[in-house]
C-alpha cells in the first residue's frame, strides 16, 4: 500500500524548487531517482520559492547547512539518535548548538520507523548512513534506553537502502556486548538484492565501520580534554576485540592540537596547557592503530568553538591564545561560529609531524572531511 499520493512530476516539481546549494547531488540522478530524493528530503506543503533539505524527522541528509560545491557531501543520511552529549570534551564543535545534557529526543522510535517507511516508499538509492555526527550513539545513556541498537536493527531491516554504515563513539566497549555484536556484524553483509554488493565485494570495501575517537595516550591528558569519556585503556581493549571479531575500525586522532616546542622557545605551559600530543604519545597511537590492523587514520585541526548561551571553556580560551601566538602578526580565521588557524600554519606546526609518523608506521591517514567523502 502506498503511503503517499505522489508521483515522479510531483517530486520533480519539488527538486526544480531546491536551493541552489544542494542543485550538484540533485542533478548527478536519473529523473526517477531525482524525484525519489526530492520528495524524502524537501517539505511537501511549503510555499516557498526555494526550498531547503529539512523534512526528514531522525534520517536526515548529512549537513544540511553545507553547500554541496563545496562539502559535496552528496545523498548520504546522519541519524543522531540523542540529543546531547556526556561526554564533555571541551574541543567538541557540537557543543556550539547541542544541549549540555544528554537526553532523548521526542518520540524517536516512531519518528524513525515513519523516516525508513518513506525511502522505502520512494524507493531511494542506496547512500551511507552515519551515526552519529554532533552526540555520541553509544554513551551512558544508551545503557538504559537502547535506542542506537533500536535503531541498528531498523536498519537491518531496511538494510539494501544504505551502502556503508557508521558508527562515531568514543564507547567502543558497548558494541562486544551479544546483542549489538550480533547486530553490527549481520549489517556488515549486504542483502544478494542490494543494488551495490558486487560494487563491495569486487573491491573489498567494507560495508560497517567503526569510527573510534581516541586522541591522547595518557589518561591525564584525556582527562584533561575529555573529562567524561572512557579511559583510554577501555577504549583500546574494545577496539582490540573488535578487530578480533573481524569488526573495521577507523581510529580518529581527531582534534589534533598543538605541541612542544612552540615557535620562540615557548612551551605548551606558558598558557597553562599540558603537552597532550607530543610526538612519542602520537606514535603510540598510530602503532596501536597498525599494529590492530586498521582501515585508517582520521585527523582534524582543532578549532575553536563559540559556544551558544555559555562561554568557552578556559582550556579553549587557553588553546586560543595559543593559535594567536602561532598565528601573529596576522589573525585568526573565524568561520561558521569558531576560530581557526590558518591552513599553512596548521599544516606546519600541527599536521606535518604527525603525517609523517603515519607514514612511518604505513598507516594511511585522512582528513576528516575527505574521510567523509571516501566513505561509500
């Protein structure tokens, strides 16, 4: 049975309606398949002239602040199963627009189980899902509401609409428990009637990846940084069992932050900041990482969040001053509501030394944004 009572010129009206931004991943599609992402992603009833991706209620298109010239993120889904985040890591760039508490959305379980009905129903092409991109899917709370293996299982069921699945945490530990082992395992296997599996299978890619955050070797340091995330220790057992059950991880060393010694003969604690990765912590990593077998490395440049209704933290009033100092005599760049540095002194200072530790381990680092991009 249909749900709606809408067909290809409907959904082909709405996507000539489509702000100019998301046109390129529009226009790579068939009619059919135009149609089909239109009517998932933009709002039937609007009036406007120029419509936006919003109207999907937990499935949702990747970014969809970003301009797909320039972050072609293409037709890809994010589910971000809470809202919130207990964590607390002071770097986190969600932290400009999520809630200091974790909590769990409004009727989540039917608002994604009426999401998966209607790319069924439109019948859209198979595109990666990711969870989750601004608050981790496994936190504490997820022990008691079980909403990310909910939302796991609905996606098994629905599995030949989605090409890769990932999964972004900092709790690896939560996936060895039976359940979300069996889980992630069988969403590893694509269905014989998925429109992709001899693309997948003919060049090895897998198809569920694990996405683990794991950015200092010492507990002090993720201590400092990441006040209420699992200790390090818990985080590279996991990991170590999982490569064991034959589950990809892609380890993220993400943000990467200054370190020792700064231009000048300063140091790290001149502005009250301890030296969290220096060059023997991020070897250690990045053996740990080719010694466990794998996929690859993800890196970022920390940037410096403008939090709404709250300040920021003082570590990240300190690392400011910091990136002032290694900026001066210019400024820093302030963009999409945080500072950064400047793209040549980032990769200097910052991005240089730690590429060429993953080369000498023949690990293959990305960036996050071309991790992104690479992910089928």
């Amino acid at each position: 049975m249909r749900l709606f009572d809408i067909d290809t010129k409907d959904g082909l009206e709405l996507a000539a309606k489509v702000d100019a931004k998301y046109k390129p991943v529009f226009d790579k599609f068939s009619p059919d398949q135009r149609a089909a992402i239109a009517l998932y992603f933009l709002p039937h009833k609007s009036q406007k002239d120029i419509l936006g991706v919003t109207r999907p209620r937990v499935v949702k298109w990747y970014c969809p602040f970003a301009n797909q010239i320039d972050f072609p993120s293409g037709h890809r889904y994010c589910i971000n199963v809470y809202a919130g985040c207990s964590h607390k890591c002071k770097y986190c760039y969600a932290q400009g627009y999520e809630p200091d508490q974790a909590r769990c959305k409004d009727n989540f379980k039917k608002k994604l189980l009426k999401d998966l009905a209607e790319i069924e129903e439109f019948n859209l092409s198979a595109a990666p899902v990711h969870l989750s991109n601004s608050t981790d899917p496994l936190q504490a709370i997820e022990q008691q509401q079980k909403l990310t293996l909910y939302t796991l299982k609905q996606l098994l069921r629905y599995r030949r609409y989605f090409t890769s699945v990932v999964i972004l945490t900092k709790n690896p530990s939560t996936l060895l428990e039976p359940e979300y082992l069996t889980v992630i395992k069988d969403l590893a296997k694509l269905p014989e009637d998925h429109s992709r599996k001899s693309s997948f299978d003919n060049n090895s890619k897998p198809t569920l990846r694990i996405e683990a955050s794991l950015a200092f070797s010492d507990q002090d340091n993720a201590d400092f940084y990441d006040p209420d995330a699992p200790s390090i220790a818990n985080r590279m057992k996991a990991l170590k069992q999982l490569r064991q059950n034959d589950i990809t991880v892609v380890l993220r060393i993400d943000p990467l932050l200054p370190r020792n010694p700064l231009p000048s003969g300063k140091l790290l604690s001149d502005f009250q900041l301890p030296d969290a990765q220096n060059l023997t912590a991020m070897k250690e990593l990045v053996k740990f990482a080719a010694e466990n077998g794998m996929l690859h490395i993800v890196y970022s440049v920390a940037k410096i969040i403008a939090p709404r209704y709250k300040p920021i933290p003082e570590a990240m009033q300190q690392l400011k001053g910091v990136y002032e100092y290694l900026t001066k005599p210019d400024k820093l760049i302030f963009r999409g509501g945080s500072w950064r540095l400047p793209q040549i002194v980032a990769h200097e200072q910052i991005v240089k030394p730690f590429l060429k530790i993953c080369d000498s381990f023949s690990m293959k680092a990305y960036f996050c944004k071309q991790n992104l991009l690479l992910t089928p």
